[in-house]
C-alpha cells in the first residue's frame, strides 16, 4: 500500500499542478462574472442536482435516477442557454486584448502589438461634460474601443458627425428630440445618437442611481467600451468600465482616465 502510494505520488507531474491552477482560476473569474446576480443560485441549482443523482445512483433508486439522468444529460445546453449572458461576458473577458496586456508578466513568451483606437478628442468631451454637469443636462456617452458597437449604433438615429463639444451638448439638450438615450463615439466620429443599451441586472446596482447609469453599467458588462453619464437629478460626472461604475468623478480626472485608456 505505501509502495502504491509513493509510486502515484511520484507520478504527479508540473503538468497537473498546472492543470489544477488554470481550473481554479476558470473557475474564479467565473465566480466574480455571477457574484451579485440570479445566475449564482441558478449554478447552485444545478450543482445540487448533480449531487442529488450521484446520491440516488448509489441508493439504486433507478426511476429518480433515470429522470435526473436525463436532465443531466441535456445539462451542457441548458447551460448554455441560461448562462448566455455569462458565457459572452468571460468570452469577451478572455479575448479582449487589453485583458492579455495587463497579463504580460504572466506571459513574457507572449508578444503582440494592440492597434489603438482612433479617439484623441478627450478635451472635447470633458469640455461638453462639464458644461452640461453646471447646468445639470443629463447625458450618456459611450465610447467604443475594440469590441464592435453596431449592434447598438442601429438602435438609434445614424449621425456620422465630427465630434464637436456644440453637437454633443446640442443633442443632450432636453428639448432636442435626440436627448434620451445615448450617443456612440467611434474612432473620431459620433456615429449615432439616442441609442438604446442593456440595462445591468446586477442585484447589487444601488437603487439611488437612474436608467442612464444602469444603461451604462449594462453595456460596459459585456463590452469594452468606456461610457460616460452626467446625472440630471445631481450634475455629477461619473464613468463606468468593465461594469465597475465610478461616480463623483472631476472633469481633470475623467480628462486623465480617458487619456489612459485611448493614449
């Protein structure tokens, strides 16, 4: 037996303990993508069948066990159908560019070069930020980095503008009849205008906060854009990235934000 013992122990290789770190890190960036939402319990549902099966198999009670079994088996779809969100949220986590460059102490054999967006305008959008936050003009601008934004382009009235401080503000303006919704930034040019987003169906989203903040939230969840809001109700500056929002946020420092992410 102890001869047994040392022998598998030997055989364990770097390989495996490889193995075990990459499935504990799967399954942490997993954990931190369904903290906070129905999705975590749903997971915990399915665990406990799974358990629950394996325990009537071994009580042989064979018609509970055939019915779970079933449900077990069609288990990789359901999840895919009920985790979609989820599953899209980790896709673009893992491969978005940005997420390897943050990594490449990680992975110093990995080399590549990340083509930069085209938007340089950051005086021009903070400049219009703060006039509409003294005057208290509600706006949401989202501002496209690599992950494409058609999807949500086509959901609002088509610009294709130069970016100018004016147009930003004439839109926002609460009797333009382009003000709700939000304007898309992409590269140099302002390409639609009342745009609709997802809204964030975070649990934890706090409930002070309005549609355009949790419109924000919603669509910076699933995409790498960058989206900024000025509260209506308080003339506050705030962004959100990565579904992360960050409220209270002074002009200078929404200016040295955006030339971090775009420089």
């Amino acid at each position: 037996m102890n001869l047994l013992f040392i022998t598998e122990f030997t055989s364990f290789r770097i390989t495996d303990i490889l193995d075990i770190l990459l499935v504990a890190l799967l399954l942490f960036q997993l954990f931190r993508l369904m903290r906070g939402t129905a999705a975590i319990n749903i997971f915990l549902g399915i665990v406990a069948i799974y358990f629950i099966w394996k325990l009537v198999s071994f009580l042989q009670m064979e018609l509970l066990s055939e019915i779970l079994g079933q449900f077990v088996s069609v288990g990789v779809i359901a999840l895919i159908v009920v985790f979609q969100r989820e599953i899209r949220q980790f896709l673009l986590l893992i491969g978005t560019p940005r997420f390897l460059t943050r990594r490449q102490k990680w992975l110093a054999f990995w080399k590549f070069s990340v083509q930069q967006t085209g938007f340089t305008q950051f005086d021009i959008v903070v400049d219009a930020c703060r006039e509409m936050a003294s005057e208290k003009t509600g706006a949401l601008i989202i501002i496209a980095k690599k992950n494409e934004v058609d999807e949500f382009v086509n959901t609002g009235e088509i610009i294709d503008a130069k970016i100018s401080g004016q147009l930003i503000e004439n839109i926002f303006y609460k009797n333009s009849p382009l003000h709700d919704g939000a304007i898309i930034i992409d590269g140099s040019r302002i390409r639609a205008a009342r745009c609709v987003l997802p809204l964030t169906r975070d649990e934890r989203f706090p409930v002070t906060y309005g549609l355009r903040h949790r419109a924000a939230v919603g669509l910076t969840e699933n995409n790498d854009a960058i989206a900024v809001i000025v509260s209506e109700q308080t003339g506050d500056i705030a962004y959100s990235k990565n579904g992360t929002l960050y409220t209270k946020i002074k002009p200078e420092a929404l200016k040295t934000f955006l030339e971090m992410e775009f420089s």
